[in-house]
C-alpha cells in the first residue's frame, strides 16, 4: 500500500491506493495496465461504467455517456468551473468500441496538470474488459495506450497510474457492499461446430455471434495474420491496408470502409462491421466486432470473434446475419489451415 495525493480534474483527493500496475513486457509498446478482481457480475460492472447513474456511484457525480459508437464519454470529475479551453474534467472523450457486457474503449486526454498536453487535444485510447472469475466475482481488466515519447507523456504517465488506481478501488469498494445476488447473466443461445470453429448464435437480449478456436500457434503469429496488411495479403486480400490506430483503415478490399475501432496489442482488435453488396444497409456499417487474442502457453492460442449491432426483425438484417454465421466460420477455418501449415512448414526448416 501506499498513500499519495492525486487530482483528477480540477478536484483533488488524498488517499490510499493498491499498487495494480502491471509492467510492460520491454517488446511491447508502452501501455498502462491494471487489474482488479470485484464482486458482481459483468453486466453490473459493465452498466457501471457505460451509465451516468452507475459512473455516479465509484467515479464523478456528473457525465455524459451516450452507448452507442463515437457517442460522448464525458466525466466531468465534479468540476464546478470550465477550464481555459471552456471544458471540464474529461469532456471530449468519446466512445471507440463497447461489446456487452464484457468490453469498452474510449478516448481519454490529459487533466489540467499535464497543461501543454491537454490543451494540445492529445488523447489515449482506454480498453476495460470484464470477465467472470467465478461466481459473483469479476475481474476488470485495464489498459491505457498510445503514449508518445517526452516528459510530459511520462508526467501523464505517472498521473494517470496513480488515478486510475484510484478510481478501480472506489469500484471494488462499491461493489464490496452494494452488489447485488443477480440473475445469471448467460443470454439465450445455440451453438455446433463448424470444423475447428465452435459458432454460437444469441437471439437475447441482443443478437449476437462468437466464434472461437483454439490454434496450435503462438499468439504473435495469430495477430500478425489479422491485423497486418501482410498478414491479410497472405489471406487472399487485394490490395488490403491495416492502420493500427483508432479510426484506421482495417480494409480486405480496395475500397472497404471498415475502420479499426481500439486495440491492445497481441490482445484485442475491434472494428466496424462490413457486408457483400447484396445487403446494403448492413454494409453501411451497422455492425462491429472483436477479435480476442488469448495466449494458451507458448505455442497455443485461443481466438474468439464476437460480432453485434445487428438491428432485429429486419429482413436485409436477418438475412446478413444468416450469411455471416455460415460465412464467419469458413473464414476462421482458413485463418486455421493457413497457421498450421505455416508451423509444420516452420518446424519442417528447423529440423
């Protein structure tokens, strides 16, 4: 434990906080990460941090959350008077990518103390994912990134690390006494198997697809094939381009609008949704995903796809929601086939 003095906003605090930090591996690019294991479900923890009535009761008695993608994130950390630019506490973030109840990321600028960069605008993406640990219990995991190099990001660094601890243990602290025995959150659904693929299908509350594999690859190979330009190229893409940033190009095909929405490394990449020409509407980008990354020892990884925003009782909806459970599976089987050869021709070389 340690005790220090932080200020978030405009409004300062003196308190104790968990050291939760989570070092970087010296490969990666610098990412802030923290953890915390909390009591509740992940719908509950999820309705905390997407309403203004739930982030009033761990975070800021006043926000502005609108669930929808690019909607506003603004906390405005009990901040009586705007600042020099006119704004108070975090206004301005915005909302990358939400996947119910177990994903959001949004923009996150600078307080007043890290001056030059809050008024320059600069902004760092923030991703929480919320995972069942056992019964009643969830564990929050966090990741602040896109940190440039020079001392005042390692002030806003610094600041932030001691912040965000912070705000996850005034989390765990109210879901400690204020947490409900709820329902079990699991949605109504079927699943089978397609190959290597297990597809499952949810009707409610949402329409919603998974797909999950298990690869006998390490992690950096899957990610390297889904989110490069050289790994689509060696899909079969014409022409693609990644642009691993928010709001980069994520295009398979010349002219594909689909767009990178947040991403954490070797972890996690959202993007908007896309569609054959035969469902128009649907290809105006209705729909999102993400991909989840998880490492299973050094040379196994588990791959999970989940895809929503699909608008029900529509027919051109329905219809692209049908093609895309019977089309997601032979992509990801191709993913599949493409990797393990890949190794046996890899460990072929090296013997």
């Amino acid at each position: 434990m340690k005790r220090a003095a932080i200020s978030l906003g405009t409004w300062p605090f003196t308190l104790t906080i968990l050291t939760t930090s989570i070092l970087a591996q010296a490969d990666e690019p610098r990412i802030l990460r923290k953890e915390v294991v909390v009591k509740g479900t992940p719908r509950q923890v999820f309705d905390l941090w997407t309403t203004s009535e739930g982030i009033a009761k761990f975070f800021s008695p006043e926000s502005k959350i609108e669930l929808r993608i690019g909607g506003p994130y603004d906390i405005y950390m009990n901040s009586k008077e705007p600042d020099k630019q006119g704004k108070r506490g975090a206004e301005g973030a915005r909302i990358l990518a939400y996947i119910e109840p177990e994903l959001l990321a949004f923009t996150w600028g600078f307080p007043p103390a890290v001056e030059s960069l809050r008024y320059s605008g600069a902004k760092t993406q923030v991703v929480l994912q919320f995972a069942p640990v056992d019964e009643g219990r969830v564990r929050v995991k966090f990741a602040q990134l896109g940190w440039q190099e020079g001392p005042d990001w390692d002030k806003g660094y610094e600041y932030f690390d001691k912040a965000w601890g912070y705000v996850l243990n005034q989390l765990k602290d109210y879901l400690e006494t204020n947490h409900s025995a709820a329902a079990s959150d699991a949605p109504k659904s079927k699943s089978w198997d397609e190959k290597h693929v297990k597809v499952t299908s949810y009707d409610s509350p949402i329409k919603r697809q998974d797909f999950e594999m298990t690869i006998p690859v390490p992690v950096e190979s899957v990610w390297n094939l889904l989110a490069t330009s050289e790994g689509f190229k060696r899909l079969g893409a014409k022409e693609p381009l990644v642009e691993l940033k928010p709001g980069g190009a994520y295009s398979f095909w010349p002219g594909a609008i689909t767009r990178v929405l947040a991403y954490i490394p070797h972890e996690m990449l959202a993007t908007t949704g896309s569609a054959p020409p035969e469902f128009p509407n649907v290809r105006k980008g209705g729909t999102w995903s993400a991909y989840y990354f998880e490492p299973l020892g050094e040379n196994k990884t588990r791959l999970r796809l989940a895809c929503v925003g699909w608008r029900p009782g529509e027919k051109e909806w329905d219809d692209a929601y049908d093609y895309f459970l019977k089309n997601n599976p032979i992509f990801l089987n191709a993913v599949y086939d493409l990797l393990v050869k890949d190794a046996a021709q890899h460990r072929r070389f090296d013997g």
